[in-house]
C-alpha cells in the first residue's frame, strides 16, 4: 500500500501541469452542462442548490479523473487513496442532492447500473486472459454510476467510447512497434474518456 501511495504522490509531483489541464477540462465541461441544462435529468425540478451540489459532485470527479489518469497511464495504477475518496464523495453528494430535489429516482437508477456494471465485470475479470483488474472494475462502477445518473441514455455511448477508444490505441501502438498483442493496456483513462464525453452529450437536446 506505501508503495502505491508513493507512486501516486511521485506521478502527481511529476504531472502536476497534466493533472491541472485535465481538472481544467472536466471543470469546464461541468460549469458547460450547468449553464447548457445538462443536469435537467438528474434535477428535471431545476432547484439551485441541487445544480450547485451536482456541479460540485463533477468538479470532484474532474480532479480524480485528472489523477487517475496520469497514475493509470504511467504507473497502471488506480490507487485506493483516489478512488476511496471518489466513492465516498460520489454517495455523499447524490444523497444531498436528492434531499436538496433532485430526482431521486435518477439517483436510484445510477446506484443501480453502477451496482450491476461492477459485478458484470468483476465476473468478467476472474476469466483468465480478460485483461480486467480490479482497480478497472470499481472505476467502471463509479463512472457507470454517475453517467447514469446524469444522462442515463449516454451511457451506451460511454462504453463504446472507451471500447473503441482504447482499441485504436492499441492498433496504433502495435502498427509503430510500441506493444505487442500481449502489453497490457491501461484500461483506466480510456473508461474516463468514455464517460466524460457522454456526460458532455447532456447538454445536446434530446
């Protein structure tokens, strides 16, 4: 475990000028989806303190998202010291929001797909040779959750982004000599691509 946190606190000294653009975007993409009515479907009432909560509940992934990209793209790692507090965070802020009057059954279809998306792929992940760990499972769960919550249509979207994104990447690396068929890929920052755009597709009138 020292050594994981270690290695978290090196690649966010080394990376620190990545971890703040990509904050930057996901916060940008947040305050978007604010402003454009991207948050109609978790908050169709359209309460201020609830916006204000789930805005907040974005620029806390936003961060996390930036950290665990660089950990995972460096290092294949998606520490427990990022992700705890990203769940926690993620519970927390969904509750009040609901108590605030965001739609409850919003909040109550996200804990549900993102239940559902980590025992799929927690089964997935005991085959051998699936190439999934555990840090992607709980990443994917949390990510499922909260795409669910906010645009439940997109989330189909999410996950095709992040599988076609990373497969081209692996072509890619593969064509220029960089991987082979049996370098692992970090599967973490393709997961978050995927699910950072179908958020941003909120704000695209359904």
């Amino acid at each position: 475990m020292s050594a994981t946190i270690q290695k978290t606190k090196s690649a966010m000294r080394q990376h620190r000028l990545s971890v703040a653009v990509l904050s930057a975007v996901g916060i940008g993409i947040a305050v978007l989806m604010l402003a454009a009515g991207g948050f109609s479907r978790a908050n169709p009432a359209g309460g201020w303190m609830a916006n204000v909560l789930l805005c907040l509940g974005l620029v806390v992934l936003a961060v996390s998202s930036a950290c665990l990209v660089i950990t995972d793209a460096f290092h294949h790692i998606l520490p427990h010291i990022i992700m705890g507090p990203l769940a926690v965070m993620t519970l927390l802020i969904m509750l009040m929001a609901v108590i605030a009057g965001a739609d409850g059954q919003a909040a109550l279809w996200g804990l549900g797909i993102g239940v559902a998306t980590g025992l799929v792929l927690l089964a997935l992940a005991i085959i051998p040779g699936a190439g999934l760990g555990g840090g992607d499972v709980k990443l994917a769960a949390i990510l499922a959750a909260i795409v669910a919550w906010f645009n439940l249509p997109a989330l189909p979207f999410a996950l095709l982004s992040a599988l076609m994104s990373a497969s081209v990447f692996a072509i890619i690396a593969m064509v220029t000599g960089r991987a082979t068929r049996k370098t692992a890929i970090a599967l973490g920052p393709f997961l978050i691509f995927g699910a950072w755009l179908a958020l941003a597709l909120s704000v695209v009138p359904s």
